[in-house]
C-alpha cells in the first residue's frame, strides 16, 4: 500500500479456551504465516497438485485418494477485509493477500448477474421496459429509492454468497487461503441502513431476511475479519477525494445513511462475528502498513479453538477426514443446489414483482441477440465448442 502511516490497533480477541478433542483426525488449526516468517523456515513438504475444481466433480471416489486434508497448512484460511465505503480496502486486501500468499477475491458486483457470455446486458436498457431493466451501484447511488433497489440489495446479497462458495471452493481443492472484501455475513448492513433511510420497504426487508436465514447456515464462517475503521466525516471527505461521480454527485451516500452503515457495522455485525473468527479493528483513518497487520495475523493463536463447545472456528472442527470430503464435494458439485436455496416463493412485495408482459418483451429482446440464441455451451456464435459431441439445444425463444 501506498500509506505509510503506522496506525492504533484494537483488538477484540477472545480469552484463551482450554481442551482438546481426542480422537480427532485433523483439525484445521495452526498459526498464519506472512511472507517473510514463511521465508525464514525450513520449507514445508510438497502439497498435492491443485485439483481441477472448475472442469471437474470431487467424487466420492476420488476423495478415497484425494484427501483434503493433505493440502492444508497454517495459511489456508478465509479472511474477511471490512470497512466503510472509500477506507482503502481493495489496496488493503490485494497486498494482504499477496504478503500471505493467498488468492484475492475482489469485491462482488453486479457482474456477476449481468455479464453473460461475454455481453453485458446493460446494452439492453434502452430496449425494454423499466422495471426489467438491469440496476448496479451506480443506480442505486443515483436513484436510491428506485423501485428496484430492494432487488439490487437481494441481488448484491447472492453475488457476495455465490463468490463466497467460490472462495470455499478454492481453499478446499487447493488449500490456498482465500481474502475476500466484505462476505455475505455482512452484506444485511447494507440492507439495514437502506431501511432506516427509506430506501427499501419493509417488505423487502422481510424477503431479504427470510432468503438469508434460508442460506447463511450452508456455509463456512470466515477464520479472521479484518475492520478497517474510519470515522464518517473522514469517510465522506475520502468519497470526494475518490471522486466518482455516481458517489459525489448521488443521493445515497448521505450522512445519516453512512453513520448507520457504521452503526449497524460495529453495534451488530462485528459484535456477531466475534464469537465464531478472530477479530483485528484498526483506526484506518489515516492508511495504515500491512506489515504491521501481517506482525498481529502471525500473533493469533489458532491452536487454542480446540474445545468441542467452543463457537469459535466451530465451523472449521471436523472430526474424521470424511467430514471434509462432503464439505468439499458440497461446494464444489453443489453449487447449484445452494443458489436454488434462493428460490422462496413471495408474491407480497410489489417492488419485487414483474409484470408478464413486461418479463415477456425483456426476453424477446436479450434473447434475440446472436450470443444468447441458445443456451451456454451450445451456441456455435459464442465460439462454443465441442458442439458435434452435443445434441442441439432449442432456442431460448422457443420456451416462450
């Protein structure tokens, strides 16, 4: 990074837990190591080659000779990086990620939903109605109390779950620890300060919490959250400082909503998050070095999480080496069966609703353009391969 500021830390480290499991085959446990401690050690024994997790199923079969727990070492850890909006994470999270040699997942956006085979439906706004109009940050920023801002909060909400099993992915077929900017545990303080302002209804309110307790437990919580704390009024100065014009020149990023993103952040988020990771806060107000947070990662005592009833790390205590196969084999084969988690039928929330018609004349249009003619992986005009090995798919307006 580019400060050089050394800052105040805070810690909110639980006390020391006593107790070990017996019996156990592993425990997923031991210390972080930084680039430079890692360097100045024996080197560790070869891992297994990273498994092709993208192109491939972890089968049961192959967990037989596959053992997860043979590509785990002392860096194969999630790490959160929070903060409010314009604190520097991005910077913050990729030279963290780099000094520990862990693979960085930039923050999730809207992407996610509308880049599709190399074609960004935004193009298609001029095209058909309103309300089936694709809505990112930028129009939120601009317009936050659109009718389509609930549904953007619930949409950023499932691109921040979908990256996090990506993530969870990644650590378990390769045993490379993963840094994430914010997660899906603290996406809901988003939500409450949208509420509180009068963003969002509260029905979407109720929609987004029936969808989160309906996914949140499917997954893995993070081992350490990293706050990078920042006064409002800095962060507001730090958002004209950045200059984006959809930030300075919008209506979102007020100051009562930024003082309850902080509120809701420190009072509910960080309070929760605590009993399950360890937890570093640091006064990022003035930037701050990484080697200096890399110095207090090192001094987190992993091994001491042992007892069985002990909250934290609990998500990470597997007993017997197949208890990690079926974790792996769930986010990796599975992730299709978590995003259908998703489908809650709610009919009672109108801004969350869209007509037929005008659902009907919004595929007309997206799906008449040569790269979304048939469905992916068969489509020869989006250089789709293996096409004579296939049979041939029906055009999506034949669904229609």
């Amino acid at each position: 990074m580019s400060c050089l500021i050394k800052t105040a830390v805070v810690k909110l480290i639980a006390p020391s837990q006593t107790g070990k499991i017996a019996a156990c085959t592993f425990i997923q446990h031991r210390n972080i190591q930084g680039k430079a401690l890692r360097e100045s050690l024996p080197p560790p024994p070869p891992k297994p080659h990273p498994f092709d997790y993208v192109n491939k199923d972890y089968t049961w079969l192959k967990s037989l000779t596959d053992r997860t727990t043979h590509r785990m070492d002392e860096n194969s850890k999630v790490v959160i990086v929070e903060g409010p909006c314009a604190s520097g994470k991005t910077d913050f999270a990729r030279c963290l990620a780099i000094d520990l040699g862990m693979k960085h997942f930039p923050e999730a956006t809207m992407d996610i939903h509308y880049c599709r085979q190399g074609e960004d439906l935004r193009q298609f706004n001029s095209q058909i109605p309103e309300d089936t109009r694709t809505f990112d940050h930028v129009d939120f920023n601009l317009c936050p109390t659109h009718r389509l801002a609930g549904n953007f909060q619930i949409m950023m909400y499932i691109a921040r779950y979908s990256q996090y099993i990506d993530a969870l992915t990644h650590l378990l077929n390769t045993g490379q620890g993963v840094v994430l900017e914010r997660s899906p545990y603290s996406d809901f303080v988003f939500l409450e300060a949208m509420h509180t302002c009068k963003y969002i209804s509260r029905g979407v309110r109720s929609v987004y919490y029936e969808l989160r307790e309906n996914t949140i437990e499917e997954l893995l919580r993070p081992h350490l959250v990293i706050y990078l704390d920042v006064p409002v009024d800095k962060v507001t100065k730090f958002i004209q400082t950045r200059g984006y014009k959809h930030e300075v020149g919008g209506q979102a990023l007020t100051q009562e909503f930024l003082c309850e993103m902080d509120r809701v952040y420190k009072n509910k988020y960080l309070r929760d998050i605590a009993t399950h990771a360890e937890l570093l806060v640091y006064d990022w107000s003035g930037g701050g070095m990484v080697e200096v947070v890399i110095e207090d990662i090192e001094r987190l005592d992993f091994d001491q999480y042992t007892e069985r009833d002990d909250p934290k790390m609990k998500d990470w205590r597997f007993p017997r080496e197949v208890e990690w196969a079926d974790q792996r084999m769930k986010f990796t084969n599975q992730k299709h069966y978590l995003m259908n988690l998703f489908a809650i039928p709610r009919i009672d929330v109108p801004e969350l609703i869209t007509s037929p018609d005008d659902d009907y004349e919004r595929r007309q249009v997206i799906y008449s353009h040569p790269k979304f003619e048939f469905l992916e992986g068969y489509n020869a005009r989006a250089n789709d391969t293996g096409l004579l090995f296939k049979n041939k798919m029906p055009k999506y307006t034949e669904y229609m």
